[in-house]
C-alpha cells in the first residue's frame, strides 16, 4: 500500500481550517485513505478523527492510500500539505 | 420617542435595531424505538436539513465578512458528513434501537471530550464546534423552530430578559452592537460580558422586553438609559457623542504602553482580569503590566469531566509563558452555588451566595483541589506566578488551603518535577468579615486582592442580580470604601501589598479614590485599561488622597461618584 510521509509547516497546524482542506481534498478520491500521527490513526475523510489527531505545527503525519486511485490521492494532499494549505504561492 | 430607565452597566453608545434574544430548551427523553430503520432515515432527513442551513449560512458569511470568517462552517458542514461520527450513529441506532437525539447527541459528545482532551488550545476550543453542530441538528430534530440568534443578520442591540454565560456564548459578537436586559444589576453576567468586550450596555430596563424587533434604538450606557424610536435630531446628536468617545479612546490608546505614573512620580500596577489564553494575548496588546486576575473555571464549564492536573498544567502554562515575567495571579476555583458543574451534582441551596462555593467547596472536597493546586505550582516553575483563594472568611481556611498546597508541593518535589519555587499566595477579600479581619489575615498571606463585587452585594445585603435592590450593592457606597481604606492601611501596617480586581478598578470614577487610599494594584478589563493609566497619569497623589478622603465623609454612592466628577475632569481628546 502506498505511503508518505509530510511535515505539517502549517503555522497552527492541522486545525480547522487546514484540516477541512485537507479532508475535502482526500473525500475527492475513492481509496481508503489513513493518517497516523503518533499513536494515532485517522480516517483521512473524517474531519471530527482528522482533529482529534492534534497534528500541531511541526507535527510528522504519515498518509496511506488503499485503492485505485491511491497514488494520485497520496500527490494531492502532498501538493496540499507542502504548499501550506494554498497559503504559500 | 419613549424613554426607558435601568442600571448603566458598560459605558459607551450603541445605535441600531432592536433583535430580541429568545432562549430555546434542547432538552430530549431517551427511549426505544420500534423501527430502527424509520429512525436512521429521520436522523438522515435531519442531518440533510441541518446540511441547508448551514450551506446557507456559510454562503451568507462568505458574502459579508469573506472566505477566511467563513471558514468555520465549511468545518461544520464536514462534521455533519463525517462517515466516522454518521457510522457511529447508525449503528447505535441500529443495534440498540435508540432514538436520534440520543444516538446523535452520544456521538457528537464523543468526539467533543476526545478535542478537548488534546494539548492544543486552539483544538480544544473546536469541541464547542461539534457541540454547536449537534445542537443545530437536535434542532430540528426536536422541531425546535431556530437557535436564539438564527435571525440576527445586521449589526443590532440585542434585548433579553439576563443572559447566561452560555447564551452569550452563542452570540455572534460581531453583530452585536450593544446589550439591554430586563433583569440584572451592574455585576450581573450580561453586565461583566459586556465590559469585558466594551460593549455598551443597560440592564434591569424591566420595559425592554416590550420593544419590538427592529426598532431604532440609542442605548447609553453611561447614562443607564435606552431612547426607543428616537428622531433624526436625537438621534444625530448621539451619533456626534459616540463620536467624541472614540475619539478620547484613540487618544488614550497611544500611550496605552507606558507606565501608570502619577505626576508626582508615584507608580502603581494596571494590570488585567482575564479568563482563557485569547484574553492573554488581548491583553498585552492593550497595555497590561500583568495578569491581576486569571479566572479558572474556564476550565471547568462546558465540560462533562473534571480537568486533570495535565490538562490544567498546560493551560496555565500557555497563559505564564504569554506574560515572561509579568506577574500573573491565579484565583483557585470560583465555583458552587450559582455557578454550577453539571458533573460535580452539587445540591441545590437555598441561598447560594452565601452557601457552599469557593474556597469553602474547594476544602470541603480536596479531590477538587489538589489537581489544580498542584498544576499551578508546576505552572510557576521559574514563572512569575502567584495564587490566591476566593471568598475567604477567616484565618483557619488560609492556614487550610496553604497547608494543603504545601502538601502538594511536597509531592511534586518527592516526584522529581519542578515547581514554582517562591509562589506568592493572597486571597480575595470580598466577604466583610475577611475585610475586618485584615489585620489577622495579612499576616497569613502575601497580598490581598479586593473583590468589590461581591464586597459591595455582601455589606450591602443587596443580590446583584436583582434589579430592585441591585443599586444598593454599589461599589460607590462609603461603607465600601470605608472597607476597602481599612484593608488597604491593615495591609500596609504589615509590609503587604492590595490589588483590587472588582469593576471599580476600572471606572474612571473610582481611580482617583482607589489611588488616594494607598491601593498598589489596579485589575480590571482589557477595554478598561488605556483610559484607566491615563487618568492615573493625570492625578497627583496629593490630590487623589485629598478626593478619597472627602469621598467617605459623604452619605450615598451618588453623593461619591459627583464629589469625583466635580474635582477631577476626565481626561479629554
């Protein structure tokens, strides 16, 4: 199963706003898509299990993809994560 | 045009429309029922309804204040997709055939207590998310027409019989441009919210709630009073004050920064009441020399658990690690007779003010205690932190209290953590007997800090909350003054310091009094804080004294608050 891992650079982290991108961007894909920060692991598509993660600025997440289209979903949220959620140009 | 009277609570004007804030009851029974199918495709009709609004909302709130503002509830409409929390649900419904308020209400609870378990503040803070999510849902669930504020869309004065802590939570700041409730006195919650946010507000208008919504409205906050459907002329002239106030604000707030030194040289402490980290933030922007007053019990509302010690460690030490080394003082838990912990099932009381809260509750039931005493002393740890005990009556609860934060501390040391090494520790003086007692007390503590709210309510015999006798529990009265003069010299006789953390810190017209008494720390609302140094910068100690002596010769509040405005003009643009 494909994985990757990413930095979040995001100033507050994972919170609101970067985890609802990050979570309409995964729910574009049909693969069964896990992050795991930690100890813990969250359904990518669930927004309430993606902040309950508390991924913080500088957190280390790991993305793995189950399905068809599990590599192009891996590269969507890498594009997102790295650009800092559409905050950097 | 009509006139209404009632009790100024937070200065400043407000001019809008009227919007009425009506409370809506969310309770739900918990039973079984026959179709479990029938019940998921209700739950789903409900979630599909709740998906509307909110899309609504959010397209509204994009609309008016853009992407950013309304982000949150693209973050609520996800929540009400989630497949994690709708599984659960489902299957809840399902197995055990239980009805969709409760199903729905147990999940959403669920993952509103993993949030808040989490370290990050910011986090913690979106379980009210979840928990707002589930409520608009129950909503409709239980036919409830629409939350108290669904309908406010412009900016507007909002009008209710009192508001509790919780409704306020509910308003939508940003359109609220002034407060009038028919209830409550000038210390009741909608009153301190409303300084807190300077706002301007009136409470105890008992006529209020016969305004009809959107009806043109001045309210004055100085004055106490609220013109309904006043003429253009009036209504100009108001515009023109308001004018004039911020304009003195803005000046002010330039040297929000600097010292409050008197022009003789004498220095006092402005310093701020806060309750959460946002209000730390707020208040080293506005000019805080420090924390004088951190309420807790922010951490102990809107939960279904008690805090643990690391829960409350790591709050306290985002709030001390905001101010370096700013002093930063803690009051223990304010908590038991009015305000209440759903989880602590307290008995009702038949006075709770002057029942089993506070300090009383806290050594009554230590498992309560020794979590957040022992989380302060960690929080202090080479930070400038200091606590102190509310609603103290006599000797034997400071000797009570510091020998169990002691305990405490012996602990932590035995477990090889570090602890704050000098913590200085005061209490509250707000009950009479502590004040008479002062010269006992300081030699049990470090300083004192005086609560004129409750002071006043307490000497007085007058609720605060009631509108019919809440103008006897006035800070102006001498006899509170009188108090406050005997705890200051009782203090000082012993080398200890007072501070004043009650709203008469912050109203301009008491300042010159409080300075004239000897007070060395002024505490009070982040909005307060610029006027309150200049003015301080005006006055002369020599002067200050001269006033607060004349001030408690006099018979009344009123006599007090025109001694004041008659010697000392405010400082103006």
């Amino acid at each position: 199963m494909p994985e990757t891992t990413l930095t979040i650079h995001h100033q507050v982290g994972l919170h609101a706003r970067p985890a609802a991108l990050f979570v309409q961007t995964a729910k574009q894909f049909r693969s069964n898509i896990k992050v795991v920060h930690g100890a813990k692991e969250a359904n990518a598509k669930s927004i309430l299990s993606v902040l309950a993660l508390g991924a913080e600025h500088g957190a280390v997440i790991v993305v793995r993809a189950e399905g068809e289209d599990a590599d192009q979903s891996l590269a969507a949220l890498t594009a997102l994560v790295e650009s800092d959620f559409g905050e950097k140009t | 045009m009509k006139t209404l009277h009632g009790i100024a609570a937070s200065p400043g004007i407000a001019i809008g429309p009227a919007f009425r804030f009506r409370q809506v009851d969310l309770r739900y029974g918990r039973y079984t029922v026959e179709s479990a199918d029938a019940e998921w495709a209700r739950c789903q009709a409900a979630l599909e309804t709740a998906r509307k609004q909110l899309a609504a909302v959010h397209a509204k709130a994009e609309a008016e204040s853009g992407a950013e503002q309304a982000a949150i509830f693209e973050a609520h409409i996800l929540m009400l997709e989630d497949p994690d929390l709708l599984e659960m649900v489902q299957k809840d419904i399902e197995e055990h055939n239980v009805n969709a308020e409760a199903a729905l209400s147990d999940a959403t609870e669920k993952y509103a207590q993993m949030l808040e378990a989490l370290d990050d503040e910011y986090l913690r803070a979106r379980a009210a998310d979840v928990r707002d999510v589930a409520a608009r849902v129950l909503r409709i669930l239980l036919g409830v027409a629409e939350s108290p504020t669904a309908g406010l869309a412009t900016p507007s004065i909002i009008l209710a019989t009192d508001l509790t802590p919780s409704d306020t939570v509910m308003l939508d700041k940003s359109l609220v441009l002034g407060l009038c409730t028919a209830q409550g006195g000038a210390t009741s919650h909608a009153a301190i919210l409303a300084r807190s946010l300077g706002l301007p507000a009136v409470v105890g208008a008992s006529q209020v709630l016969e305004v009809p919504d959107d009806t043109i409205l001045v309210l004055d906050g100085r004055e106490g009073t609220l013109l309904v459907q006043p003429d253009a002329g009036t209504v100009a002239l108001y515009r023109e004050r308001q004018a004039a106030g911020a304009r003195v604000l803005a000046h002010v707030q330039q040297w929000a920064h600097e010292p409050a030194v008197t022009r003789d040289g004498h220095r006092v402490e402005v310093v701020a009441n806060i309750g959460n980290v946002e209000g730390a933030q707020a208040a080293l922007g506005a000019g805080a020399e420090g924390v004088g007053l951190l309420r807790t019990e922010f951490l102990y509302l809107e939960r279904t658990h008690l805090p643990d010690e690391e829960q409350q460690y790591l709050a306290y030490r985002a709030i001390v690690d905001t101010f370096g080394d700013l002093p930063v003082i803690l009051r223990t838990l304010d908590i038991g007779g009015d305000k209440k912990l759903p989880y602590l099932e307290l008995p009702d009381e038949m006075n709770p003010f002057l029942g089993l809260r506070a300090i009383r509750l806290c050594l009554a039931r230590p498992e309560l205690f020794r979590p957040q005493l022992r989380a302060a002393l960690r929080a202090g740890a080479g930070r400038n932190l200091k606590v102190m005990f509310p609603m103290v009556a006599m000797v034997a609860e400071v000797r009570s209290a510091r020998s169990m934060l002691e305990q405490c501390r012996a602990e932590l040391l035995a477990e090889g953590k570090s602890v704050a090494e000098e913590m200085q520790v005061g209490i509250m003086v707000e009950i009479p007997a502590a004040a008479v007692m002062a010269d006992r007390l300081a030699a049990q503590v470090d300083f004192f800090s005086i609560g004129t709210n409750d002071l006043s309510q307490y000497t007085c015999a007058a609720d605060r909350t009631n509108a019919q006798v809440a103008w006897l529990a006035s800070a102006f009265q001498p006899a509170v003054l009188r108090l406050v003069r005997d705890v200051i010299a009782a203090a000082h006789a012993r080398g200890k310091w007072v501070g004043l953390c009650g709203e008469l810190a912050g109203e301009p017209l008491a300042i010159p009094i409080l300075l004239g008494l000897g007070l060395d720390e002024f505490s009070m609302n982040l909005p307060a804080i610029p006027l309150a140094k200049q003015i301080i910068r005006s006055l002369t100690l020599e002067e200050a004294r001269q006033v607060a002596q004349a001030a408690l010769e006099l018979d009344d509040p009123e006599a007090v608050q025109a001694l004041v405005k008659e010697r000392m003009p405010l400082p103006a643009a």
